[in-house]
C-alpha cells in the first residue's frame, strides 16, 4: 500500500443554479463514489445565481454551505479551490478570467464562450496559467457507448470510416409561448448550433477525428419573436408566457444543418433544432465503415447497434450490443455496473467530476491524473468554437465551404 499521504481537501462552487448547474452541483457531490479510492475529501462550499431564490434551493437541495447571488463573492473567497461555470455563454469569459486570477480551477460549461473573440481570449488565459487546470464540460465524452464507438474506430473494427452522421434534437424552443433568455439571443450560430451543436460537433471528432472543412450550411429561426420574459428565466426551458405579452426578436438560430470534410478523408452530415416537437432530448450517432458500422442513440444510452463481419453467413445485420464493463468508463461507474443496467446523461457530468478532480490533484503534486481521460481543455473548446463558426459562415455564404482554421 502506498504510503503518500491523502491529498488536502478540495472546496467546490458552482455559479449558476439553473438545470446544469443543479447537475454540476449533483456531479461535484457523487464524484468520490465512482472509480478509484483516494480523491481529496470535498467541501460543498457555494451555490451562485444572480436570483437568489434559485441558488438557495440549489445549495438547500445539494448540501452546500451557503448561496450568493453575485458570482464575485465565490471569485473573492480565498477557501474555495474549484469552480463550475454553468451560466449564460457571454458571461463566460469575465468569470473565467476572474477566477483563474485568484487561483482557482475551473470547470466551464459549453459552449466555451459567446463569441470566437471571447473563446480565443480563454484559451490564453489557459496557457497563461499552466498551474490550474481550466477545462471544458463537453459530458458525451463520457458516455460509456460514444466512447466505445470511438474505440471501435480507433481499433479498426469498422475497417476504413467513410461517413459518420450525427443529430441532436430537441424541443425545449418549439412552444413560441417559451418566453426570451439568454439561449434565443447573440449571432447566428450561437443558438441551436452553439447550444446543443457544440455537443455534436465535440462528440464527431471524439469518434472520427479531426473536422477539415465544413460546407453546406443552412441556418434558420423558425420562431422569429419571444414574450419578455417577466421573471427569472432558467435559460429559456421549462417556462411559459402568455400570448398577450409583449414580444422581441430571436437573435439566432433555432435549427442548423451542414456537411464536414473529416482529416481522414470521411463525410460527415449533421443536424440540431431546438424546435422537434416532441423530441425533448434525442441525440444519435451512426458510423459507416469498409466493413462494419455502428449506431448509438441517447434514447438507449445503455446499447450501441453493431454490424460487423463477425456474424455467420446469412445472419449478418445489425446485433443489439449491450453497454457492460469491456466499454470505457462503465466498470466502477455505478453501484450496478452490470450489463443491461443502463447509465443516464447525469452520469456523465460524475465522471466528468471525477477526472477533473483527478487531474487538479496531479496540478498540486499530490497525486497522478488517474485511470480517466483528461477533461477538454480551453484550447479544444476554442477549437469547437471555430469549427461553429465556420459553420455560421457557411450558412452566410450560402453553404460555400470553409476550412477550418
């Protein structure tokens, strides 16, 4: 048994108390269940919501010591080590850059920022600061059957990837009732594409690579006008106005498609709308290889589809494959890591935790990274950002390619 010491305890925070800072708060909590023994012990320190109420119920319902309602007072209190930034995208930049000056680690949802200036500027606040682990929350990395796909790739066991398609749709924006927030305004690209596309796009490389070039883009709002909102508004989901509210213009997009160009030579085709009514939450992923293919859909998180060429004669096609322990990050990933026990979207952010935690003892010399691959980085999450934005251009161009740059 090794004799160094366990690490110091780690202080957490998160600012913002909406639906994904709850579910950072949740992560920061469960992170020491999962993988191995030996994370530092954690301080549920701060929840931080511009509406206190919000960050009241949060810390309440989580089990951290207090709640505030300016982020400054977590930038501004020396005990806390870690800090999620789960709030609207333009104010990334400002929190990030402020909690980077006072020390802290820093956990920032996605998309990396509300604009590639903002996004740039955070990428070299990142290699400014070498000492903190500053990372970006793109969660379907951790998702047990993207990453086995992934592997499938990497390995070869789909021979050479031709085409890899992905869609992520959503209703959250398809009641035009859902009154304005922070997710309906800002520049074409920074809507459905920014919101949910940046999953997409983070996920495609994940599996086939680098993007080169994208082309064929098409951006459009289909609901050109939201009442003002009259009260907090956790991101523009969940809420409904009334008809005789007065109203002002969406700003960006409610639905993107386009076509990339992979380094390897592959296709891709891509979608994501906030507007598919009755599809609430629906991700999936298809890969077309010389010899194989595979399929995954958030829908049924807990199985990949599979044809390959190891079936007998005249039973080939598609096989159910179960997510079970052979799949990355599904051992020691719940208290039921058992195939046919399926693993939900929550999960991820745990594991997400979990590295993150890893990887910023192993910043304070008190430990290695651990068994898990590290969280993106600010460099990779301005790299997303240019690939969105090649899209935007795209689209402004009349679906003209783009390299990316």
């Amino acid at each position: 048994m090794s004799s160094r010491p366990r690490p110091r305890p780690l202080s957490v925070a998160v600012i913002g108390a909406g639906m994904a800072g709850r579910t950072h708060a949740n992560a920061w909590r469960q992170a020491g269940t999962v993988y191995e023994l030996g994370l530092p012990p954690v301080r549920l320190a701060t929840i931080a919501d511009a509406h206190l109420p919000f960050a009241e119920d949060a810390a309440a319902r989580y089990g951290y010591e207090r709640a505030v309602g300016d982020w400054r007072a977590v930038a501004e209190d020396p005990s806390i080590d870690v800090v999620s930034i789960v709030v609207g995208n333009a104010l990334h930049r400002e929190i990030a850059a402020a909690l980077a000056e006072a020390g802290k680690h820093v956990l920032c949802e996605k998309p990396l920022a509300g604009t590639l200036e903002d996004a740039r500027a955070m990428a070299e606040i990142e290699a400014a600061h070498p000492e903190l682990v500053l990372a970006t929350g793109f969660t379907f990395r951790r998702n047990p059957a993207v990453a086995q796909l992934a592997r499938l790739v990497a390995d070869g066991a789909l021979g050479t990837v031709n085409h890899l398609e992905g869609r992520y749709w959503c209703d959250y924006g398809a009641d035009p009732l859902v009154p304005m927030a922070w997710r309906y305004r800002g520049p074409m690209g920074s809507g459905a594409l920014g919101d949910i596309g940046s999953h997409l796009v983070d996920t495609a490389e994940l599996i086939g690579g680098p993007i080169d070039s994208v082309s064929g883009a098409v951006l459009t709002t289909s609901i050109t006008e939201r009442p003002v909102a009259s009260a907090a508004v956790a991101g523009g989901r969940g809420v409904q106005a009334s008809a005789d509210d007065p109203r002002e213009p969406v700003e960006n997009d409610d639905v993107a498609t386009f076509t990339a160009r992979f380094a390897s030579g592959a296709a891709g085709t891509f979608s994501c709308s906030r507007v598919a009514f009755g599809r609430p939450n629906q991700m999936a992923i298809d890969v077309s290889g010389s010899h194989g293919s595979a399929s995954w859909d958030l829908a049924r998180a807990g199985e990949i589809q599979l044809a390959d060429a190891t079936s007998p004669a005249g039973l080939g096609g598609f096989r159910q494959v179960l997510a079970n322990p052979a799949f990355p990050y599904f051992a020691n990933g719940s208290s039921m890591a058992f195939a046919g026990v399926g693993l939900n979207q929550i999960e991820q952010f745990t594991y997400q935790a979990h590295a993150f935690l890893q990887q910023v003892v192993a910043a304070r010399g008190e430990g290695d990274a651990g068994s898990l691959p590290p969280c993106a980085t600010f460099a990779d999450g301005y790299r997303e950002m240019r690939i969105l934005e090649a899209v935007a251009r795209s689209a402004a161009s009349g679906g003209a390619a783009v390299a990316i740059s």
